[in-house]
C-alpha cells in the first residue's frame, strides 16, 4: 500500500522490507559512503522518502558513535520472564496470564537458575566480559518482590558485573510495580527500568485489555523516580484502535512531561498471534494515515525536546508499513538495543523463547529456546545442552 496525503507518503520505506533498515545505511557508513551515495542507492533501489533515509541515517551515525567501545569479547545476556497480568490485544509475545503464575513461577525460575549457571559457564569458560544484563518478557515485575530478589541476585552471583554498562529491567506493566520492588532493582544495581503506559487514555486501555488507569502510570514513574532508579524509559504506540491524531498528540506530551531519559515510539502493528488479528481487526486507509500522521507529528516533537533517535527497527503488518524508534537524551541510550538490532554483540538468551546469536567476523548464528512456557520446562536439559555449541563456534574462529 503506498499513497499520499498532502506532500507525505504512507508506506515511505518503498520495496525495502526487513527488521533492521538502519543496518544497511550504517554498513554503508562504514564502508566510507556519503550521504549522497546512500541517498541515491536508497532512492533508486527501493524508493525510500527523503524523511526515512534522512531518518536513518542520523540513527546510523548515532549508532556507530555509541557502539565504537564493543569489543569482540563482550556480550549481552538476555533473560526471559514470561508472565503477564493480563495480554494486551496487540500481543503476539509468549507469556503466561498472571492467573497461572503462581503454578508455574516456582518451577520455571528453578529451570531458569540452571539455565543461567550453564551461561555463567560459558561465558567463565570463553572469557566474556558481560556488558548488558536485559530482563524482559513478558513482564517480569509480574513476580513477587522476593521472587525478583532471588533472580537479581542469582544473576548478580552468577556473572562478572564489574565491567557492566547497563542493567535493564522491563516493569511494563504500571499496576505491576511496586516500592518494594523498585527497592529490590535498586539493591541489585539496575540502571534501566522501562514503564510501558502505551497511551495516556483509559478507554483505550481497557480496549486494548490493560487493567491498570492513567493514574498508576503517574504513580508508577514517581516510584521509580524515588527510588533513585538512573533511567527511566517509557513506550507509546502509534495507531492504537480508534485513537486519532489528537489523542496521540495527548499521549506523547503527557510522557514527556514526565521526563523520562527514553521513549520508545512504536507503531501499531497487527501481529499474526494477537486478539486483534483472531477478532478480524483489518486496518483501513484511515488507519494508515492516522499513524503516518502521528509519526510525523512525534519526530520533530522528539528533537524539539532534546531526544535523539538511536535505534530503529520494522516489524510485519505494521499501520502505513512504518517503524518502531527508541529515543534518548543525552547520554542514556540503552546499548543492548542497539547491539541486538545492528547485531553488533553476541546475545546469551536464558528462558523460554529466548534467542542466543552468536558473532564472529562474517558469521552469524542463533540457538532458540522452545516458545512454549510447559514445553521449555519439559525440555529443559535439552536447552542447556543446545548452549554446547557455542563453545563448537567460537573454537573455530
């Protein structure tokens, strides 16, 4: 689909599809293209508007600014806590309702715990310096605060943290975060805590199955805030069912009004395993160009408020085919975002649906983790056991 309103494109990356356009341009950064080189190659091979290559390109330049410190030695470890409190009707993610956790809490972070001793291992074995620690899921604040005590610290013994940059810890859910539980984060030396509100209106939270109001997104940030936690980053979707232009607007003045160091700027996307796509949700024209609208309305908004953008990726049957970017101030980008898209870093994954990539020059190979949260603890052993050829991999380099 691809069609115009005033002078602005719906649909403005052309032909190009993939999860990681920025990649290209910042390969062709380093290959010592100008921008003129990258313009027309873009321009010509898949008729790409001015504002995207413009767009990626800055995203490109930050992104090799901030990562020129990665060694080869370093890496990220991702771990996975599959529980939600309730499932959005945009998501497609592997999670666990809250209503099962208390059945299967226990027995997945026992499996997790093993999971991180054979990483912690590897990681010893290979001399790895860890860089990133990221919990996501999922929401991992879903779990108790004693719950996340002993995973925190679990991970804190477990892996050489001296040389860590980040500590990120996904609290999407605003009714999941508690004092206590920021206490705990802060204990263990988290340094990212993302609080996900997705928008600032209770009609469409409860549309998009959301059981927390407006007023524990306010209470959740002056939380984190209290508790001293260094970076707070918060995510908006563009083209939530029936919100328009004015409601967007509403959202991304409110969140930033809050001052958090990140925003992370998604566009609806209609995914194959979500609520909206088994209920025959079809975005219209109107759809499109109501979230083309709202992105062209978020950027300028972004650099008038001093964020910079410093990572971007696409998703399938995203509104108007456009992006997802995550913005930060000065200083506080989140480096495991850019090393996972831009591949840059090997990625230890721990948990259910996790993905290992593994890195070496002109190579690149991912291990995967079962999707199934009774089908991982089934197979536990055979998750660890998967994790053997990453001593095979990087013997040959």
């Amino acid at each position: 689909m691809r069609f115009m309103y005033g002078n602005d494109i719906v649909n403005p990356w052309g032909t190009l599809y993939g999860v990681r356009p920025v990649k290209r341009v910042a390969d062709m950064l380093r290959a010592g293209a100008d921008e003129g080189e990258i313009y027309r190659f873009l321009r010509e091979k898949f008729e790409i508007s001015d504002i995207k290559i413009a767009l990626s390109i800055a995203i490109a330049r930050k992104e090799l600014e901030l990562t020129k410190a990665i060694s080869p030695k370093d890496v990220a470890i991702y771990l996975d806590i599959p529980f939600c409190p309730t499932k959005c009707a945009y998501c497609s993610f592997v999670s666990m309702s809250a209503e099962r956790l208390k059945e299967f809490a226990e027995p997945y972070l026992a499996a997790i715990y093993k999971e991180i001793d054979t990483v912690s291992k590897i990681v010893k074995d290979l001399s790895f310096t860890v860089r990133s620690i990221y919990i996501g899921g999922g929401t991992p604040t879903t779990l108790l605060a004693i719950e996340l005590d002993n995973l925190l610290y679990k991970l804190r013994q477990s892996f050489d943290t001296e040389g860590l940059w980040e500590f990120t810890l996904e609290a999407g859910r605003p009714d999941t975060i508690t004092e206590q539980k920021l206490s705990v984060m802060k204990k263990h030396g988290v340094t990212r805590v993302s609080i996900n509100p997705q928008t600032i209106h209770e009609k469409t939270l409860i549309k998009i199955g959301r059981k927390h109001t407006t007023e524990d997104i306010y209470k959740a940030v002056s939380l984190a805030k209290d508790a001293g936690i260094p970076i707070l980053n918060m995510d908006v979707i563009a083209g939530l069912p029936d919100e328009t232009l004015t409601d967007f607007v509403h959202t991304l003045e409110s969140v930033a009004s809050l001052q958090p160091e990140n925003i992370t700027i998604h566009t609806m996307s209609i995914k194959r395993a979500s609520r909206l796509k088994e209920e025959a949700f079809t975005p219209d024209e109107k759809n499109h160009l109501e979230a083309s609208k709202m992105l062209n309305f978020a950027y300028p908004f972004m650099k008038e408020h001093n964020y910079e953008g410093y990572y971007l990726y696409r998703q399938k049957n995203t509104l108007g085919n456009l992006e997802n970017t995550g913005f930060c101030l000065d200083g506080t980008a989140c480096l495991y975002n850019i090393g996972m898209m831009q591949e840059l870093m090997p990625i230890m994954g721990i948990g259910v649906g996790a993905v290992t990539k593994l890195l070496r020059p002109g190579r690149l190979e991912r291990i995967f983790n079962v999707n199934d949260v009774l089908e991982y603890l089934n197979r536990q052993d055979e998750m660890r056991k998967r994790k053997d050829y990453i001593y095979e991999f990087y013997a040959e380099s």
